[in-house]
C-alpha cells in the first residue's frame, strides 16, 4: 500500500460486515500526520488495528474501532455522540498477553474497559518536562504588579499520542479540549516512572486530574516510535516476511522485544518458549455449525485438536481426508496421534518424548471451547473410525502461498469440505504478511474451491471474523 489513506480504505472494504457489539466505547487508531509511510509503518499500522479490533486479547471482532489521522481526533470524537469512553492508540502500538487471571487474560483492552467503568477523566502518558512553562503577562495586566518573577509564568504539560484513554462525558463537560495540546496544571506527583517529567498524576489548571499508566500496564505493550530508527525498523520487518528474523534471541529494541513474546509464542506462553514448536493437542476455537445434509467427498483439514475427527463423523461423508500443516514436525506429530489414538495419560507421555516441542492444552485457558467438540472419549472413539475407514493424505502446506496446481486437481470436482480454522487470521500470519497478501491468498483459495462440484469453508476470514 501506498499510504495511510489507502490501507484506511482498504479496511472500509473489507470490514463493513462485521458486526459491532457495542458502540459506548470506540477504540480509535490515529496516524500522525507527519509520519512518513513506508513499509514498516504499514505493518505497524497493522498490528496495531488487528490488535484492537475485537476481544480482550485482540484476537477477535466486535469491537467499535475507527482510524484517522491525528489531526481529526477532536472533530471525529464530537460526532461519536454514542460513545462514553475512548481508547486512542497511535500506529506502532503494540499489546502484550504476560499474565492470567482466573483463566482470563489482562491486557490493555481489558484495563481499558476497566477504565470505562470507573469515574477518572483521562489516563495517558503525561509528559511534563522542567522549565517547559507559558508565560503570562496578559493576565497580570489589570493586577498590581507581581514581586516574585515566578508569578509571569505556569508551567505546561502534555499527553504524549501514543496512547490516550478519555471519559468523553466529561470530555465533552470540559468543552472537547484538544486531546494533544499543552495544558497548565497547578500539581502534579512528586514521583515519576522515569527521569523527571513522567509524573504519576497530574492535576490540569481547568481539567479533572488525569492519572499515568502503572508500571504493570506499561509492561503490557510497547511503542515503536515509528519516526526513529526507520531503516533498522523496514529491516526488522523485512526480514521477518523473509524468514531471517531470529526470534530466539532476545531483541534490544522493546518494540521488536515485546513483538517476540506476543506473536511468535502462543499468546500464553513466556518467552522462554520461543525456541520450541507448538502443537495444539485441544482445540482453541467453537465447534460451530456446519451442513448435515449435504454430501462431502473431501475434506480438508489443519493438525490441531480434533476437528478433523470430528467432521469425519458428523458430516455426511465418504472420501479422502487431508490432513495439512507448514511445519513437518507438526505432521509427523499428529500421524503418530493418528498411529497411537492415545489416552490422556498417553498424550501426556508422548509430549515428555518430544521436549524439543510445546504442546498446547487450550482447556487451561479457553474455557468451554473444546468441550463444543465433545468428549474426550468420543472423540477417540471417532478418532478410531476415522483411521479405520477413511483414506488419510499429510499434507506439508503453506495454506497462504500453497502448491495452487496442486490444490486445484485435488479439489476439482469434488464436493469438498475445507477447514482453514484461524489460520488466515493466526498471529504469525499477520506477523509474516501484508493483508491485501493474506487476502489475495483468500481469494485464490476461493477460486479454486469454485471448481468443485460443490464446497463448504469453515475459517476466519483475514480480518478474524469466522466464516462458515
């Protein structure tokens, strides 16, 4: 993409299907009107809006989110007339998952939904430097004469843009100030999170008194400052599409450091993890729906948990099954699943037998999702009878740059059911490509499965939102 203005375009096509929950609270993605596109703000401008578009996590959809330029904010904020509450994050935002509660993730999505709940005016990264001060003649003018030279000025403050939470009840009880603009205070915390002009607090001269983000929210995402350092951030991202990224070692840079927590490990796992394979052992989405009468004679389907059991058993079907990853680990895995049709206990032993790999058990933390899918035991038991009736290809595939040729005299006129679960939304997919790339490869796959004789999707589509 070119420019801001058409990436913003580009998601106004591609978005106006989803759904919004709520409107009460928005969550706005600005652009600083300086800042100069290219290649690694395009792909920080994507993190930051797949981020914030949906769930506690950002995983998912739902959520009211916006984008303009940071100049609009005042005009765009006095129309949302709905809206309660703001988060206005700038492109190079960057949100972390580094710790649970209750099985639940805290994030700054779900610290700002507990701001919108409480009675503060405004949190954001307050910067107020010595000596910054306005000076004040005019308003001494009809006064006597000050004794102390102190008196001729106030000192000025701001909130930096990179992220800016508002009451916007208030705001608008305030006269819609202008969110970026200095401002006098009158107090301010004697503390600051580092050097001496990041208070905790301060207290504006004609506004309610706004509160910094705590040491632990600050811990929870990173900013890219996406002016600085510009060259060695278009390498970093280049090398991440080329696949010459180390991710293993630990980056100097906070932004590309926190980036390696968040996406390259599953969005539970520390650090640590990152030298290792993931495999899913449960799976981490809904069953769904999906067609009971139609006839399927292919299905297609990824590694993890037990989807493809599942499907081979409840739809009506009699055929092929294959079984697809990018990662020839994970394939070998899942066929000795296939070999094996462990117990639980026996699962537990074969994941001692590969410590090299990271097996993911989502009941830990996706709540209910598995159980959509059934038993443990019945899916075994369809585990076994999918072995012993079907014929079963593995598949090593890329599923957004695939063999085409392959998949088109695989999938022409069959009647085929293909599951692509998240995989056109998954972390390190979005990490790795461009959007209008994931969404070109979204299209082929559809022309292709356009010349079966019929076909059923069941994915999210790039923009996470779940398609069957």
């Amino acid at each position: 993409m070119d420019s801001f203005e058409e990436f913003k375009t580009f998601i106004s096509l591609k978005s106006f299907i989803l759904p919004v929950k709520t409107k009460k609270l928005l969550y706005l993605v600005t652009y600083p009107d300086k800042l100069e596109w290219d290649y690694g703000v395009e792909k920080q401008t994507q993190m930051t809006y797949l981020q914030m578009s949906g769930g506690g996590t950002g995983a998912g959809t739902g959520h009211y989110i916006k984008l303009c330029k940071q100049s609009e904010v005042s005009n765009l904020l006095k129309k949302e007339t709905e809206t309660t509450h703001v988060m206005i994050c700038s492109v190079g935002m960057l949100f972390v998952v580094i710790e649970m509660a209750k099985g639940k993730p805290n994030t700054p999505i779900t610290d700002f939904e507990k701001f919108s709940e409480s009675k503060i005016y405004c949190k954001a990264h307050i910067i107020a430097k010595p000596g910054d001060v306005v000076t004040l003649v005019n308003r001494h003018l009809a006064e006597p004469w000050p004794s102390n030279p102190n008196s001729f000025t106030a000192p000025l403050a701001y909130l930096h843009h990179q992220h800016i939470e508002l009451n916007l009840n208030m705001w608008r009880e305030m006269g819609c100030p202008d969110v970026y603009e200095k401002f006098e205070y009158e107090e301010r915390s004697k503390q600051n999170y580092h050097d001496d002009y990041t208070p905790l607090w301060i207290k504006p001269t004609e506004f309610p008194k706004i509160q910094n983000f705590t040491k632990r929210q600050r811990e929870k995402k990173a900013f890219s400052y996406g002016s600085q350092s510009r060259e060695y951030q278009n390498d970093m991202w280049k090398n991440i599409r080329e696949d010459t990224y180390d991710f293993n070692k630990e980056n100097e840079n906070f932004y590309f450091n926190r980036l390696n927590l968040n996406f390259y490990s599953t969005r539970w796992t520390r650090l640590a993890n990152l030298d290792r394979i993931k495999y899913y052992v449960e799976n981490n989405e809904y069953l769904g729906g999906f067609p009971k009468d139609e006839e399927f004679d292919l299905i297609f389907s990824p590694c993890g948990g037990y989807t493809t059991e599942v499907l081979a058993h409840k739809l009506n079907f009699n055929g092929k099954i294959i079984i697809y990853d990018y990662i020839k680990r994970v394939l070998d895995i899942k066929q000795q699943i296939l070999d094996m049709n462990p117990t639980l206990e026996e699962l537990k032993v074969l994941e001692k037998m590969h410590p090299d790999m990271f097996f993911i058990w989502n009941q830990e933390y996706q709540k209910g999702r598995p159980n959509s899918f059934g038993t443990f035991k019945e899916m075994r038991t369809w585990q076994e009878e999918m072995c012993a009736n079907y014929d079963i290809e593995f598949w090593l595939m890329n599923l957004i740059e695939p063999d085409y040729n392959r998949l088109l005299k695989e999938v022409k006129g069959k009647r085929v059911f293909f599951n692509a679960s998240n995989i056109f939304s998954y972390n390190k997919v979005i990490l790795k490509y461009t959007l209008p790339e994931i969404y070109k490869s979204f299209d082929k796959l559809f022309n292709i499965l356009e010349t079966a004789d019929d076909y059923h999707f069941r994915g999210t589509v790039p923009l996470k939102r779940w398609k069957r």
